[in-house]
C-alpha cells in the first residue's frame, strides 16, 4: 500500500482567494505548506467569476509587494472618485484621492482574472504542495506538537499531518464546524445580483454606491470600458428579477440608479447571490485558525468582505516571518494574533453592519437624519478622512506589506 499520509507545517483548506493569498504570503516564511483544493487541476474555483472585487489601497499595496498583480492580463481599474447617495434622502458624499495627496483609493478587479493571477504565483512556490481536487472529510488524532486532517484526494483518503491547520473554505465551512466553533447569523433579506453593464457614458475612475430600501445599487469602473454593477433586492422579489428579460433589468437599474452615467445600454448575465451575515464566535482553536470568509462572511456594502480576510492573511505571515523557527499552531502565537486582529475585524464588522442596517431602514423618521448625516459626511474634511482611512484598509494594527 502506498504511503498515504504527509507532513505539513501549515495546511490550508480552502484553495480560494483567501487560502490561495496565505499560500502566497506564507512562502516568504520558508514554511512547507499543503492546500486542499476542491478544484482540479487545471480549473478555475467557481468564486474566480466574472464578479468585479473592490480592492482597497492597503491590498493593492500587499498583492503588489508579493508579486501577484503584475501577473493580471488585465490590468485593474483605479478607483480615484467616490459618491454615494441614498434614494428618496437629500444629500451625497463625494470623495476625490487627489484631496488626500492619492492618486487612487483602490482598484477593481475582475475575479477571474485576479483568480488566473494567484494560479500563476502559486505555480512558483518551491514549499507548497497542492491537493486537488480534495476535500476536508474530518480530523484525526491531536497531539501536542500537531492536528491530523483527513481529506479525500481524489478519491482517496489521505492523512495530512500539520503543526497548524488554517480552515479557508469559506462561509459553510466545514472544517469551522468540525472545530466546534459556533456562528452568530443574521439574514438581511436581500439578494445581490452581480453583473456587467454598458453605458452611454464609459467609466472616469468613480465607483458609485446608490443606497435603497432593498440594499445597494454599485457601480464599479472596469478597465474594458464597462461597469461591474451590483444590486440589491428584496429576497421575496429575487426570482421574479432573475426570469427578466435584458430590457426589463436595465430599465429596472435606471429607475434605481439614475443617469449620473448616461443610459444603460447592456448587460451581462446575471449571477445571484442572498445576502447573510455569518460571524464566527471565535478566530482559534487548538492548533487552528479561521480566515476570510470561514471567520466572517459580511454584507457587501462598502466592499469590506475580501480587503479584511487579506489583512487576515498577512497579519499572520507577518508573525510567522518575524519568528523563523517557531512552531505556527503554538498557543500563544495564536492568541496575539487573535488580539491582533482584534480591532480591525471588530470595526469593520460594524461598520459594514451599521451601514447596511441604516442605510436600508424604511423606518420615516430615519430619512432626515441620514440626509443630515450624508450633507454632514460631506462637508467635514475630518469626517471624511475618518471614513477613508477605513476604506481603503488602514485600520487598527495594519501589516506591513498594505504599507505603501
């Protein structure tokens, strides 16, 4: 019988953004590290779509610094003007980079492209071993120096022997809930649907959030000349939007939108996907630790979800870099990176939820006081940086490389 079992340092379940980002930075450690990939060899994870990601300034800095993003054959789109507005409130906020000596405040990226970028990087790591397509079937025995992982490789099981395992597999994860750790979930209702858009107008570098009763309406410039739109809708009308014909979906985002951007032409397909909330009630367990959307699956609004899962990511390469020799799943490593984590995962978690609770609220006696709090927002330079420091990532403890 062939020998079926492999040591690790690290072993990281989850071979999207996230999972594939920490193989990345972990190779700078000189850590041997294994992936488990639900995806063959020579596919595209589904997440790797025709989404459009927000990256915020602090992660273009880091994907910049760990040679990912010269990779991209399409090169990403400045984010360099800000407006947001709420139907039916009076009010906007209008944010310029070059007001705070900038010249962009993040880039949109098409996922698969960014997804085609990371395969290329993970190709030339030399301690990274790739298992796929693998999945996570459960643990083994644990001992003091290290976590046994049971995985299917290709139809075969296989144990993975590791000092420390990180659980990437996203929102239902099921490594989270083999660890034994609980979630916290709220239900916003609402369903996204994501697309891309042609309008009479081609994008100028702002990136719009038009604000509603039933979520968000963004419009993302693209470098090809298009927008990435995503919009929001109430659940109950989800399936009714989707069956509708390309005429009635633009004439639906024009109503909603506006014509700051012209008319809107075309559209893509449309991609679907409902909108919960997912926290885990904890960052570590013995000899693990939960990242991205595993840890915390958040609304997309202010386009937060995957610039705090990178930050995730590098916060604990930057640890384990810093101490070469030291054991990665050692107890108390884990709890200073649990603190250090602490308030940037806690400010940004309200702050996506406030918003997306407020900004929804039909409640009329809120409607003034969010036109108040868009004209205030406006016209306060402190105010404003408050909230752009945030956005573009550099809140609470930032690691190293989102420095620029």
């Amino acid at each position: 019988m062939p020998d079926m079992s492999k040591q690790h340092d690290v072993v990281i379940v989850g071979g999207g953004l996230v999972g594939s980002s920490l193989a990345v930075a972990l190779d700078a450690t000189g850590l041997d590290v294994g992936l488990v990939e639900a995806t063959p060899g020579g596919a595209m994870p589904p997440v790797f779509d025709q989404r459009n990601l927000s990256f915020a300034a602090a992660t273009i800095n880091a994907l910049k610094r760990l040679d990912v993003l010269s990779r991209m054959r399409m090169a990403p789109s400045p984010i360099r003007r800000i407006h947001i507005s709420r139907a039916g409130d009076f009010g906007r906020i209008r944010l310029d980079a070059s007001d705070y000596g900038r010249e962009f405040f993040g880039h949109v990226v098409v996922a698969r492209e960014f997804g085609e970028a990371l395969e290329a990087r993970l190709a030339d790591l030399k301690r990274l071993t790739r298992y796929r397509s693998a999945r996570f079937v459960g643990f083994g025995p644990l001992s003091d120096t290290a976590r046994t992982v049971r995985v299917i490789d290709d139809g075969v099981e296989r144990m993975l022997t590791a000092r420390l395992l990180v659980a990437a597999d996203g929102t239902r994860s099921e490594t989270r809930a083999a660890l034994g750790i609980g979630v916290q979930e709220h239900d916003y209702g609402q369903t996204l649907f994501v697309t891309r858009v042609r309008t009479a107008r081609p994008p100028d570098g702002t990136a719009y959030e038009r604000l509603g009763d039933d979520g968000p309406t963004a419009l993302l410039p693209r470098s090809d000349r298009h927008y990435g739109l995503v919009h929001g809708v109430a659940r109950a009308e989800a399936e009714q939007v989707a069956a509708w014909p390309e005429t009635a979906w633009l004439e639906r985002i024009q109503r909603v939108f506006g014509w700051r951007v012209g008319r809107f032409l075309s559209s893509d397909a449309r991609s679907a996907y409902p909108l919960i909330r997912v926290i885990a009630d904890r960052l570590v367990a013995e000899r693990a630790v939960l990242m991205g959307n595993a840890a915390q699956t958040i609304h997309p609004v202010g386009a937060q979800g995957f610039n705090l899962g990178l930050r995730d990511v590098l916060t604990l390469a930057e640890m384990l870099q810093a101490e070469p020799g030291c054991d990665p799943g050692a107890d108390a490593l884990l709890a200073r990176y649990a603190q250090r984590r602490g308030e940037d995962r806690t400010r940004t978690l309200a702050f996506s939820d406030n918003l997306a609770r407020l900004t929804s609220n039909r409640g009329p006696l809120l409607r003034p006081l969010r036109s108040l709090g868009l004209l205030a927002l406006d016209c306060s330079s402190s105010l404003q940086s408050f909230l752009v420091g945030g956005a573009m990532g550099f809140r609470g403890d930032v690691p190293e490389l989102c420095r620029s």
